[in-house]
C-alpha cells in the first residue's frame, strides 16, 4: 500500500510540474508540450495534479475540447475505482 501512495504521490507532483512548466511556454510562446502528454500522466494516476494545476495556474480552463477530455478520464477512473471497489474487476 505504501508503494502505491508513493507512486501517486511522485506521479501527481510530476503531472503538476509538467502541467505548470507548460503554462510557462505558453506564456513565452514557446514550443508546448502536447495535450496527449498531459492526458497520458493524469491517465495513469496523475489526475489530482493536473487538476491542481489548471485551478491554481488557471491552466486549459477556457479550452473546452480538454476540459472534456479530462472529465472523460476523471470518469473512466471512477468507473474502474467503483468496479474494483465493488469487486467486479
């Protein structure tokens, strides 16, 4: 179990990161990282620090097309969560 904390945790702080470091090249108009980058970590379990990110660095909040995305994989985890939970999966 504390493996798996761990692994949340590095995984969320990575995705803030990313997610903050890329509002820094928008904001320089700079080469940006990709969408599929920032849905792939948050995918895996990164969802809490790009969440964050976007809150406090107001971050993709006005670009509708991935904020349905990410809800998409908000779901999709819920989802799996309550299967696994309800010992479907």
């Amino acid at each position: 179990m504390e493996v798996l904390l761990l692994y949340f945790l590095i995984i969320n702080v990575l995705e803030f990161i990313i997610a903050g470091y890329d509002k820094f090249l928008a904001r320089k108009q700079k080469r940006r990282i990709p969408e599929n980058t920032l849905f792939f970590i948050a995918f895996i379990g990164g969802t809490i620090g790009l969440l964050t990110a976007m809150l406090l660095f107001r971050h993709k909040t006005a670009k509708t097309s991935f904020i349905v995305k990410f809800a998409g994989i908000i779901l999709i985890q819920i989802v799996v969560i309550y299967l696994k939970f309800s010992h479907k999966i």
